[in-house]
C-alpha cells in the first residue's frame, strides 16, 4: 500500500509549537495549496491542509516559517479521532510531515532555502555561480499562484 503526499503551498498563520509531557517537539500548521484551474469566475481556489511535525523538525520549522512562508511537505495522510467536548465524535485528516522545506526566496536572489540544508548558505551561493548564471523564473512558469 501506498500513502504519500507532496504539497507546495503557503501557511495561513504561524505555525504552532507544543511538547508532550515527554518533551517531545510537535509543531502544526495549515498549508493552502492552490488548486490547478479556476472556477466560473475566473478565480483560482486554494484547499486548506492540516499538517503535522515531530521534533527538530517541528522546532524548526516554528523558528523559520511564519503566515505566508512558502513550504514543501513529503509526508503522509493520517486520520485520528477523539471524543469532543460535546461528547460528539470528532474526526480529523491531516498531513505527517515527514519533511519540510522552506521555499521562500532569500533576499530576492531566487535561491531555495532548505532544498539543500546539507549545505551552508554561503556555499550554495558558490554553488550557484560555478553553475553558470542563475534561471529567471515568472509567476507565469510556476504550477501554482505565488501570491
């Protein structure tokens, strides 16, 4: 069997970080991911994803991405449910973020941050140069809205 989910999107508020009581880091966080066509119209719609991260990670990805960051996610879909308040049963599907990667742009140079997180940003813009000059990329070449 297969679960596997790829998302690029844009987080609609500050991520969220807890501990258990085990210290363990948790981070959530919604991710609007635009949808590929446009409805009657003329407007792009966008579905809102309910993602979750575990230690260093979610601690990251607190302290890096903010309302509005630009984040890939690799994870997987996972659906608990629990007793609410009002003694209903409640449902929820959510994402498990197995990776996450800070899309933004840094300082309008067009490089990704967290693509390569192996290696420190001064060596990637060495990178970059020894490549040849950088790719111009429009809003128009990307397969999702970047407002």
């Amino acid at each position: 069997m297969i679960n596997r989910v790829v998302l690029v999107g844009r987080l609609t508020k500050d991520p969220e970080l807890r501990y258990t009581p085990a210290g363990v880091a948790v981070a959530t966080f919604t991710l609007a991911v635009n949808r590929n066509f446009t409805n009657q119209a003329g407007e792009r719609e966008a579905d809102f994803i309910n993602c979750v991260v575990w230690r260093k990670p979610a601690e990251n990805v607190a302290n890096f991405l903010k309302k509005g960051s630009l984040a890939g996610v690799d994870g997987k879909v996972q659906t608990r449910n629990y007793e609410g308040q009002n003694g209903n049963r409640v449902y929820v599907t959510e994402v498990l973020a197995e990776s996450v990667q800070f899309l933004d742009t840094r300082g309008g140079s067009g490089a990704f941050r967290g693509l390569t997180d192996d290696v420190a940003p001064a060596d990637r813009n060495t990178q970059n140069r020894e490549m040849g000059d950088p790719i111009e990329i429009t809003d128009e070449d990307m397969p999702f809205d970047m407002r």
